[in-house]
C-alpha cells in the first residue's frame, strides 16, 4: 500500500478486478507480473469491461482471453514500442476493430488516412469522447492537453495518457478535478446493519430483502437458500461478498454483502449516475420492499364487536385461512381475467387518483343468489390483494357515528366489506341510516385511508335505491348467477376430475330447459359422491330435474314455497321476469320446449351507468360486469 496514494487499496489483482470496469496494467513484466491478468482476474473483471495494456503482452495470459471470450472483454492493447509516430495508428487500428469513430489532430493533414480530421486538439476533444495523446513530448506539445482542451472535451469524458506525463497540464486545479472524476469512476455508499447505538438499521433490512428478490441473485454462481417463515417458503439471500448486479433507469448498480465484524451493504454507483438516479433508485427500494412485505404478511380478518368492548378496540382479528383463491373460484375465465386485471391496475394506480382528486379506493358490488360464491370470491380477493379484511357486521353498530368511528379504525391496504347490504337496507328498522350507509360509501370517512377496496355483496339489486350503487359508491356491478352447463363442467373439472362424461349431454339438456341449482349445491352432491363421478352426476341430473318440476309447480299454483334461494331468486324477479305462461311452464318440465340457457356471461362496463341513468356521467365510467 502507498502511503502517500488516497485511491482506495486492493490487495490482489483480482480483488482490484472485481471492483473496476477498466484494468490498466502499468507495471514491468517481471516473473511475478508474467500473466497477471490470468482467468481468475478476467473472471473477476467481468462481463462488459475493458483491458487497456500499456504494459508488456505477456502481461496478459492471452489464451485464456480467447477461452473467456465469452465474457466480451473487449481488449484495447497500446503496446509502447517501436517508432513513436506509430503509436496513434497502431492504437487508431484497434480501435476501429470496436467501431470507433476516430476523429484526429496532427500538425498537417495526413493524406493517405481516411479519418477525420481536426485542424488543433481543442476542436479534436471538443468532438471526442475519449481523448488518447500519441505523440512525443516537445516545446509544441508541452501541456498540449490544457484547461481550454479539458473542458471542450466535457465532463463524462475520458483521457488516456499513452506518452509522457508533461503533455497534459497536471497543475491546472480544474485539472486535478478533472482527473479525480475520471480516474475515480465510482462513489461508494455503505449501509450498515447497526447504527452506532446498535440499533438495527432499517435501511439495511430494506435494501437487504430487496437484494435477495433480483434475478441477480438467483441467476449468480453461488447464494445461500434458507428455509422461510411458511414451511414450503425457501429463501434466496446473498452470501459474504457476492456482488449482486443491479440495473435502474439506465445505470448499472453493483451491491457487495460486506460480511467483516459487522454486517454491511455496499453500494458501488458510478459517479456520473449518482446525482441522477441515487434518490429515485433508494425510493424504488422503499417500494418493492413494501410489496414483498406485504405479500409475506399474514392476511388477517377484523370483525367488529359490540360497543360495551371499546376499551379493548371494536375489531377482533384472526389469521384468514379462507382455502379459496381466484383459480379455485367457478366463474367465466374472461370475466375473472378481467377483474384480476381491474385489481392490478388499482394496486398501480396511486398517482393517478391523486391526479384526478380522487380517492385511492375501489369498490364492487357481488349479487346474486344465495351459494354462488360471492362470500368466496371475497376470500380470492383477499389473498389476490394479500390485504387485511375487515367485515363490517351492521347490526352490532350502534348508529351513523359509530359507522365511522369504526372505518376510523381500519387500517389501509385493507377490503371493506359488508355482507347482504340489500337485507340491511330492506330491514324495517336499522341503527345506521341511508344516509350514514351512503356516506360511509363514498363520503368523506372513506377516504381516511388509502388503497382501499369497498365489497358489498346483495342477493339482488332489484329492490334498493339506485343511488346507493351509483357510480362512485359502486364502481364495478358482478353477478354471480346460478349454475349453468359450463359452470357445471368446470365444478365436474375440479370436483371430481371429469373433462368430458357420457352423462353430459343429458345435464345439458335440463340446463337447457332452465333448471339450475347453485355451485353450491352441485358443488356439495359432487363432494358427497366424489368416490362416483357418475353416481355424482346422476344425482346432479335428479336434482336439476327436481329443481325444475318444483319452479314450475310453484309457478302453476303461483305460491312461493320451496328452496331459500329459489325464493329469493323469484322475489328479485330473476325467474319470474322470463314468462308468465303455465302451458310453456309445461313443457319446459317435459323438455318439449328448449330453451337456450339465459345466463350467459356478458360484460357491459356502461351499464352502471344506464342503470342508474345518471345524467352527469361519472368522468371515470365504472366497470359494470356481469355475468
Ligand atoms: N362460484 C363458486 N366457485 C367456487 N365455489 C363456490 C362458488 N359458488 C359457491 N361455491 C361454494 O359454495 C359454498 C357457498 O358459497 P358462498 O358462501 O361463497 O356463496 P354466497 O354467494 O356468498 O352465498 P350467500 O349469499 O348465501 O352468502 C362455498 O363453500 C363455496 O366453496
């Protein structure tokens, strides 16, 4: 080490490599120096680097060089031998080998060299990138490299001196700047793991979990895998000084694990990139890290208890277990696309709802009959999003205020919801109000946090005020019908393992004579005969047959005695708005008349607003999908 030299030290070649874009061997070729540049230090310099000699050939183990050509080191050998006046063309050849344009100054225009020309080395550097003096030190060219030749030449460049030192002005201050920033390509930032009150640094557990999600990681030579907080969880994290590879908003970012007596992170960022990009790239950090947090974090479920229990909080909490997910929900495959798309676009949409005045949230009306997986849904959106859910269960709210305090409580990345909003809002007498309910909705209590999304789930949206699912309040309507032939294959898909089945034209037909059952029934008669597929299917046709004599009985006799659901589904009009006409009835019972199913999937994103026949249409239209 030199005592009087302040550029950073390293004690082997390769350690020097490993920490550089560009390696100059200066030195004699000696025994010891005979191909110091040999695999390992290549293998250390890496992919996209440069070796310029200056030295002696051998200097380099140059067979090794075309074995790990593959690395792309691209090679700029300047030998200083031979006539002087060959240096510049022999150094213009390899060059030229790179795809260097060379732009050149010598006293007279060379006639028989094709590059171009410049008449003084002001110009030449004002038009260079990297300025490389080749000529022999003279009274001319004594500080031929001066304060006018470095600054046309610019800050990002870069000069390789291959002649004596006195060309260039080395006592010019702006010089010695000049040359720190050139020669001194990087900037170093360390993060320690502890403060000095060895106190954990946040910063370090940040950067740290971040690093272990690059590719970088997983693609490198050698990591460490260690198991994670669930059981199936494995874990890639950095070992002792690997460098990891980074890349953001153009710069290339190099990060060491520094595992010496305490634990460091080391940023190594090129100097020119620093001020650009060392801000957003620490904010990107914040970001993703907060992603990964959250999709590690346990999904939790707020329900809410009486008002005597307040000391204590009115939200008790359980770890959300629910099995169900968006690929184990039935629904039509381009509707359940559509609305995963919907989510993803809210969780990246934080600017854009602040640029619109707009409160960060999303909210979705789920109706339909009862056991066609609204609650379901409910539980897939949750794990989707990995947000908490807090249920709000109105009837242990005392009133208006309490509604609020209560949404004052939750907490943000978090669904809302609120179950058989339509029941509530029927009920002869409730605690909160209609207005307390819009207000909750779309008022100013719902934006007490942010990325928030609102469910509500309706049996049917028959018989409420429009206003309460207006656009705003409601921004996406989805149905959930009852079964239908293709909800039936998919449910024999995963329930029982059937892609096709003899039976399967026979249910089709009863579907098509407009008999149905919920995904919930047909999916408990597949659970209970699961060890039959055909027996399972058998019982499925005898229910559907039975489900379609009772409707068409109860339609004869006009009463409404029968299934909950199917009483529901008629008190919203579902069944009873198709016909009136107990002949037809009939015949559908007998499967004389065919009908073709009425509950095929449609997506209509205007027609919460034709619904609602809103007369200042919202300027963000809500999606309104139904199914
Ligand atoms: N579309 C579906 N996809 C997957 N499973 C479903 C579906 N519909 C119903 N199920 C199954 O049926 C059962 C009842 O479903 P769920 O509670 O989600 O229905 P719901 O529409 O919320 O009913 P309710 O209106 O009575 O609350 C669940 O066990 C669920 O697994």
């Amino acid at each position: 080490m030199k005592p009087n030299v302040q550029y950073p030290y390293h004690k082997n070649v390769q350690d020097l490599a490993a920490n550089s874009d560009a390696l100059i061997p200066c030195c004699t070729l000696t025994d010891e120096t005979y191909h110091v540049v040999n695999k390992d230090v290549m293998t250390a310099l890496g992919k996209d680097s440069i070796i310029v000699n200056i030295g002696r050939g051998a200097l380099i183990d140059e067979k090794e060089l075309i074995i790990s050509a593959f690395y792309l080191i691209r090679l700029a050998k300047v030998k200083l031998y031979g006539k002087v006046f060959s240096i510049g063309s022999r150094v213009a050849k390899r060059l030229e080998a790179f795809g260097c344009s060379i732009p050149y100054n010598s006293r007279k225009m060379k006639p028989n060299v094709q590059y171009p020309y410049h008449k003084n080395v002001q110009d030449l550097a004002a038009n260079s990138d990297v300025l490389i003096p080749c000529c022999t030190l003279t009274n001319e060219t004594y500080h031929v490299v001066n304060e006018d030749v470095m600054t046309a030449l610019g800050k990002d460049s870069i000069i390789v001196n291959v002649g004596r030192g006195a060309l260039i002005d080395e006592k010019e201050l702006k010089w010695w700047r000049f040359f720190e920033e050139k020669c001194y390509l990087y900037q170093f930032y360390k993060v320690p793991k502890f403060n000095e009150y060895m106190q954990e640094n946040q910063l370090y557990r940040k950067v740290h979990g971040y690093l272990n999600s690059l590719p970088g990681v997983e693609d490198s030579d050698f990591t460490n895998l260690y198991s994670g907080n669930k059981s199936t969880e494995i874990n890639l994290v950095l070992d002792s000084n690997q460098v990891v590879l980074d890349d953001f908003l153009g710069a290339r970012l190099y990060w060491m694990n520094e595992e010496t007596s305490s634990k460091s992170l080391i940023l190594k960022i090129r100097k020119k990139d620093k001020r650009r990009i060392l801000v957003p790239y620490l904010q990107h950090i914040h970001t993703v890290f907060d992603g990964i947090e959250q999709k590690r974090k346990e999904v939790r479920l707020f329900v809410n208890v009486e008002t005597e229990l307040l000391r204590n909080g009115r939200w008790r909490s359980i770890p959300f277990t629910h099995p169900a997910t968006m690929d184990t929900v039935v629904m039509d495959t381009d509707l359940k696309n559509k609305i995963k798309s919907d989510l993803e676009n809210f969780l990246k949409s934080k600017q854009y709802y602040h640029r619109l005045g707009r409160v960060w949230k999303r909210s979705f009306l789920l109706y339909g009959p009862s056991g066609t997986g609204k609650s379901t849904f409910i539980a897939a959106i949750a794990k989707f999003l990995h947000y908490d859910v807090y249920e709000f269960d109105l009837n242990k709210i005392a009133g208006d205020s309490d509604l609020k305090f209560l949404m004052l409580q939750t907490s943000n990345k978090s669904l809302i919801v609120i179950e058989d909003l339509d029941r509530y809002l029927n009920a002869k007498s409730t605690t909160v109000s209609f207005p307390g309910i819009s207000n909750f909705m779309d008022g100013i209590f719902s934006c007490c946090g942010e990325e928030r999304v609102m469910v509500f789930t309706m049996n049917s949206k028959e018989n409420i005020d429009p206003t309460i699912i207006r656009p705003g309040r409601v921004d996406v309507h989805i149905h959930f019908p009852l079964c239908d032939f293709s909800g039936f294959k998919i449910l024999a898909s995963s329930h029982l393992g059937l892609k096709d089945h003899k039976l399967f034209p026979q249910v089709e037909e009863i579907f098509q004579i407009g008999a149905s059952l919920s995904p919930a029934e047909i999916g408990e008669i597949m659970i209970s005969n699961r060890t039959s597929p055909s027996r399972a299917i058998k019982t499925v046709i005898s229910a559907l047959h039975s489900n379609n004599a009772s409707r068409v009985a109860r339609r004869l006799c006009g009463s409404g005695s029968g299934r909950g659901s199917e009483e529901l589904d008629c008190k919203s009009g579902l069944f009873c708005r198709e016909n009136n006409n107990p002949m037809k009835e009939l015949k559908n019972l007998y499967g004389f008349l065919r009908n073709k199913s009425s509950r095929k999937t449609s997506i209509d994103f205007d027609a919460a607003e034709r619904e609602n026949q809103n007369p200042n249409p919202n300027p963000n239209p809500s999606a309104h999908a139904d199914c």
